[in-house]
C-alpha cells in the first residue's frame, strides 16, 4: 500500500512539474510576442491583406518593408489571401475601382503593346488575359503590377470575343506564377459542341483537349474560374466548366425559371446570382450538380444609396415633422390668420410633390426595371448589379455596398454584357516560353 502511495504522490509531482514547465513557456511565448515591435506585427501580418496600391506605398515606411515586399514569398502570399473584387473592366473606359485605394497604375492596360483598346477577358487572383482585336494578339498581365507576358494566339478562334478563362495557381510553392489558359470553341459552326484548347504557361503551347460538351449559346463574356475549373454560362439555362488537371467536364442546370442570372466564384466554388422577383438569389454549387441557396437580398437594398438627394431631403423632413409636438389651437389659428391663400397653395403643392419624390424612390425595385446582373469573384459572395450608370458591389453578409459611376466616355448602350470581374493582387506573372514543339502525346490543332 505504501508503495503505491509513494507511486501516487511521484506522479503528481511530475505532472505538476511539467505543468509548470507549460504555463512558464506560455508567459515565455506571450511575452516574446509583447515584445515585438508593431511595425514588424504590421509587416509581417497586415500587408499581405492590403490592396496592392497601398501596400507599394508602404514600401518607403522602412528598408525592411520594402524588403519584405519585393519578395517572391511576399507576392505569392498577396495573391493567395483572402480579399473582395477590386473592380470591373468595362469597354473604353478601362477599370472602375469600387474602392479609391484598390485601383491600378494604368486602368487601360496601357503598358501592354497594342494598336486598339485591349479587351479584358478574364481575371484569377490578380492575372488577367487581354486581347487586341485589331492585332489578334494576347496577352496575360498584372494589372496592378503593370508586368506581362504575351501568349500565342489559340488554333481555332472564337469570334467576335474569345471565350478564355484565366486559371492562376495560388498555392505556396507557384514562385514563378505560372498559369492556365482554356478557351472553348465550337467543334463545327452551328452544331452546338464545344471542344477546349488549353495553354500553360509551362509548356509554352495550346493543345487540343479530347473532352466535347453540347454548350449551345455559350456566353463568352461569362467566363470565371473557380477551384481550378473554367466556367461559362450559356443562354439555354445550362453552366459548363471544364478542369485542364483532371480533363474533365461539367454540366449542369442554372438554380431557377428567370432569364437573368450570373454566375460568380466565391471561396474557390462556382456560384449562382439569380433573379427572383424583387430579390437576388445566390446559389452555392456543391458536389454532383446540387445548387444550396447561399443568400437572398432585396433589390431595393442594393441600390439603396441611388436614392436621389431630393427624396432623401424630403424623407428626413418628413421624419423630423412626425416627431415634433402637435401645435396648440391658438398657435393653429395665429398662423392660419398671418397666411394667406397663396402660400397655403403653394405649401400644399410642395407637400404632394415630396410626398410623390418619396414614393417613387421608395417603391420596389425589380431587376427588369433597367437593372442588370453581373459576375463576382473573391473570398466572399457580393452581388454585383449594374444600375444606369451605377455599377454596385453588395456584401450580403456586411450588408455593406461599394458603388463607382460609370463615366461619360462608356458608351451609352453598354448594358453590361460585355466586362470582366477583377480582384487586384501582386501575383507574378510567368514569362511565355514557346515550346519548339508540341508534346509527342498531345495534339495540337493548326490555325
């Protein structure tokens, strides 16, 4: 018995031993981080999620940080952290920032070799694919970096805008940024079947896959990558994607009965934003084709900030007066006798032309009433709308909005058919090396 009691207290006094040993290291560890200055917390921990712009200014704050930031880790970090959409590029105006402090050095792209306005086609974690109508020419490019690359022109064309997906790899050990091209192409005119053609940045060259999908009225300004596999949407109700690791092909059916609806990536998923009456829908797409409705929000709440002054004005003085105290018989009578019939009119038309301006800003919004959907990339859903001459980002979640205006030398018809979604990032930008030839096992089809 004594023996196991002497058993018993040895053990707890080990145990307390190593018990103390771990609080000692955890106040040792707490302290080590106290002690740290903030502008290494800072350096190490904050710049990575801001957007490029600022964090290229923070540059001069100390030669560490400037260190730090140029590189490569740095970059490949940048790209993989979580963050929202930038921006949109539209025709003729180049880039339109919903934030002031996430925009690019040149939103045209004007470093970029070219003869005509570069058309962007699509965007991955800050790597984007532009296209040179008058030249025929590509080009893949960090907007945010001004650094480029150009790329050989796919075997078969699509006209009048090519239908290529942008794939950037952000894992950890993508020093080089190497990236995926899939461009979609129809395999006789008319006949409905997609093939894809493939190039990476890697291999130097396109190639033409075997997989062959029915993807009639393909949506080429559609297109957006989520987990590793290119999406497009078409104008029948059906989304393909197509994954260049893998080979394979997706199809499935859009999540409702309404003819406006876009598809998006949030988190590396393929979602769905669809036109529900006066709401927005988003759809999450999990495994085997099954749509999960991810959130809802009322049109009327996205566009809430397009209030005209006027109306706010009238509202807040309407919301005042219904708060203020009655006034008193004789003060009633005081100022009905110092008034005349005049200014009583005039007071009553200004009262039913407020209360008109108030009720028309307030009505209920749908997205057939001049509203129009658009594409959505990043770590969280934002609902993307396109109002006149509004572009809105919504966070469901923050219920936070951004908005930009579209300016004056857009063309006045542009509806929002023809963009691309873009998040900016410092990712790097591998350099094309053309292939000498065409890998024996892979067939590559000529122009």
């Amino acid at each position: 018995m004594s023996g196991g009691g002497e058993s018993s207290e040895d053990s707890l006094r080990v145990y307390g031993r190593a018990s103390r040993r771990r609080r000692r290291e955890w106040v040792e560890a707490i302290e080590r981080v106290i002690r740290v200055p903030l502008a290494d917390v800072v350096r190490e921990n904050a710049l990575v999620h801001l957007p490029p712009a600022a964090a290229t200014r923070l540059r001069l704050v100390h030669p560490a940080w400037a260190r730090r930031m140029s590189s490569p880790l740095f970059a490949v970090a940048h790209a993989a952290a979580s963050r929202r959409i930038s921006g949109v590029f539209v025709p003729s105006a180049g880039f339109l920032p919903f934030d002031e402090d996430d925009t690019v050095p040149s939103p045209s792209l004007f470093f970029v070799p070219a003869s005509s306005d570069l058309v962007v086609l699509s965007s991955s974690h800050g790597v984007a694919c532009c296209f040179s109508p008058a030249d025929d020419a590509y080009a893949v490019c960090n907007p945010a970096t001004a650094s480029w690359t150009a790329v050989p022109s796919p075997p078969h064309r699509s006209w009048p805008r090519p239908a290529i997906v942008v794939l950037f790899d952000t894992s950890a050990y993508n020093f080089r940024g190497d990236y995926t091209l899939v461009c979609p192409f129809e395999s006789a005119p008319g006949s409905g079947a997609y093939c894809f053609q493939v190039f990476t940045s890697g291999a130097g060259s396109w190639w033409v896959t075997d997989a062959m999908t029915p993807a009639e009225g393909l949506v080429a300004a559609s297109g957006v990558a989520a987990g590793g596999t290119a999406w497009w949407r078409t104008s029948i109700g059906t989304a393909v994607g197509y994954n260049p690791v893998t080979g394979s092909v997706e199809l499935v059916i859009y999540p409702g009965d309404s003819d406006q609806w876009e598809i998006g990536s949030a988190a590396g998923r393929l979602h769905c934003a669809v036109c529900d009456g006066r709401d927005v829908v988003v759809f999450r797409l999990h495994e085997h084709g099954i749509w999960e409705e991810a959130t809802r929000v009322a049109v009327a709440e996205i566009l809430q900030p397009s209030q005209p002054e006027p109306a706010r004005a009238a509202a807040s003085a309407e919301i005042v007066a219904s708060q203020q105290p009655a006034p008193s018989h004789e003060h009633a009578l005081a100022e009905d006798e110092s008034s005349d019939e005049s200014d009583t009119d005039e007071d009553e038309e200004e009262d039913e032309g407020s209360r008109a301006v108030v009720a028309a800003a307030n009505a209920p919004l749908r997205l057939d009433d001049g509203v129009r959907l658009l594409g959505f990339q990043g770590v969280e859903v934002e609902v993307v709308v396109l109002a006149g001459r509004r572009l809105v980002a919504f966070d469901p979640r923050t219920r936070r909005r951004r908005d930009v205006a579209v300016p004056d030398e857009v063309d006045a018809r542009w509806d929002g058919a023809e963009y691309a979604a873009h998040t900016n990032t410092l990712a790097l930008v591998a350099p094309t090396i053309l292939a000498p030839e065409p890998p024996a096992d892979q067939e590559v089809a000529s122009s």
